[in-house]
C-alpha cells in the first residue's frame, strides 16, 4: 500500500471514529429512552480525559525526558491543553444545545483555521486555490451557521460558538505538532502531552462529584460505557494514528478529516432520531467543495509551481 492510499485510510479511519463520537457524548450526559441526564457535560469531560490520560500514562511517563527544553514543553502544553482537554469541555457543553450531526458540521471549521494559522504565524505558503477554497469553506460555514433553527437564539449561539472556538484550538494544535514537536513521534507527543492533563482531569472528576453519580444513578454504568469508549479509542488511540498522519502528511491534509466528520455524524444523528434539515445538507457541499479546492487543487499547483 502506497504512502498516499495509507494516508486516506487513516483519514476515513478518523472520520468514522470521531464522527461517532458526538453521538457517544449526548450518550454519556442523557438516557436516550428517558431523555434523563446521567452526567453533567462538565462530568462527562473531566472523565474523558482522566480515562485518555490514564490510559497512556505508563508510555507518557516512559517518555516524559523528551519535554527537556521550553520550546517542547510549550508545544506538548499546547498539544495536550488547546487540542485536547479544552475542547472536551467545550463540545460536551455544545452538545446541551446542538444535535450531534450539526456540531459535527461545525466542526468542520478546523482545516479553514489551520491553514490561515499556518500562514500568519507559522508563514507558510499560501497561493491563491488555497484562499479561494477557504472563502468557499467559509461561505459554507457561515451558511451552516445561520441556516438552521438552533442557531437563532443567543442562547444557542453561544454553543455554536463554543464549538468554533474549539475548532480553532485544534487547528493551533495541529500546526505545533507539524511545526514545533515534528521530530518527536505520534506516540511521544500523544502520552506525554495527555500526561500532562491527568492531574487537572483527575482534580476535575473529583471536584464535580462524579462518583456520587457513579453510585446512585442507576443509568451511570452504560454511560460510563459510552464514555469509555469516547476516551480510550475516540481519544487516545485516534490521537495517536492522528498525529501519525500529520508526520506523515501535512497539517491542511490531516485536518481536512473534520470534513468527513459531519457525514459520519449527520447520519449517526439521523438513525438516531435527530431531526434533519435540507440546509445542512446543502451547506455541507458547499463546505466539502471549499476543501477539494484547497487541498485536491491547490497540492496539484503547489507542484506545477515548484
């Protein structure tokens, strides 16, 4: 299998993964029969981490001799804090509002962010195929944005915005891994910079009384199911074959995958009862069409100009 075939598996492979894994998070806060909440959104956060964290804790401690100069620790801080354990909070708080397949479509915000943080901060090239797929994208999201019913309120703008923010702290994280820690390995970046988040996740958990509901709530063990799963595999593993990608690819590349994402989760969200809207489908064409342009297009330039 060529380098270019395994990089679109990896891709998909996300796709799938963290498409599923807003649904995964309305599980972890409510009954999906009962429409009861089990776990708080801040509950269900500090136990994604603290389960991600500790999951790859023996490798992060096995490794943390790598963070021996400011510039790596600042770089894992960022992986681990901005790309991480910050947006947990922030999609989890989202996802009282939003449905599933529409945060999911928001999320589609972070190739538009990566690229222009590339190029302002970490000045990297940029031509003009890249910038037209970018308006388009952005077209796309502000589409997606004000098209759809839930946004109309300002309470519920809140929580889109919740989800934008999010979007740009992975696109920080993303360049820092391309641009700051790319001679460490996947494997490196990903346990030491969630070790960094255990002792906070860990506080957390306990902080928000987590294990009283743990205890009394009889729906606790099936979300705690549901949230495992978020953590260990939708965090910690993905992490790692994420990262991989981004050594292997280039940051824009590795992460057009939030574009894929909307799909996974807008027909996971369908088969599961959320409402669809004519809107969102069209607004996601739009958006899908920006990232052709500023990634399918703009590579093919990119080499007739070298």
């Amino acid at each position: 299998m060529n380098k270019e075939l395994k990089n679109w598996g990896m891709l998909l492979l996300l796709a799938c993964v963290w498409g599923s894994s807003f649904i995964l998070m309305k599980r972890g806060m409510t009954h999906k029969a009962t429409g009861e909440e089990i776990f708080s959104p801040n509950q269900v956060a500090a136990m994604r981490m603290l389960l991600a964290s500790l999951v790859v804790l023996p490798i992060g401690i096995k490794y943390i001799k790598i963070a021996k100069s400011a510039k790596i620790i600042s770089g894992l801080l960022v992986v681990g804090f901005i790309g991480n354990f910050i947006p947990a909070f922030l999609f989890t708080y989202a996802e009282t509002e939003l449905s599933s397949g529409y945060a999911g479509m928001l999320n589609s915000c972070t190739p538009i962010f990566t690229l222009l943080i590339g190029y302002f901060i970490f000045k990297q090239q940029l031509i003009s195929t890249q910038v037209i797929g970018v308006l388009i994208g952005s077209a796309g999201i502000v589409w997606l944005v004000n098209g759809v019913e839930v946004a109309d309120t300002s309470g519920s703008l809140l929580h889109v915005l919740a989800v934008v923010l999010a979007t740009l702290f992975y696109a920080m994280s993303v360049n820092t891994i391309k641009n700051v820690l790319h001679q460490l390995k996947p494997i490196q970046i990903t346990s030491v910079s969630l070790t960094f988040t255990f002792i906070p996740a860990l506080i957390l958990f306990l902080s928000f009384d987590t294990t009283s509901v743990i205890v009394h709530n009889p729906h606790a063990l099936e979300a705690l199911g549901y949230i495992s799963i978020l953590a260990i595999v939708g965090t910690s593993l993905s992490v790692i074959v994420f990262n991989q990608l981004i050594a292997n690819s280039s940051a824009l590349f590795a992460s057009t995958v939030t574009y894929f994402i909307p799909i996974v989760a807008l027909f996971i969200g369908i088969w599961d009862g959320e409402q669809f809207y004519i809107q969102q489908l069209l607004a996601l064409l739009v958006v899908l069409s920006g990232v052709y342009i500023a990634n399918v297009l703009a590579r093919r330039n990119l080499k007739k100009v070298k």
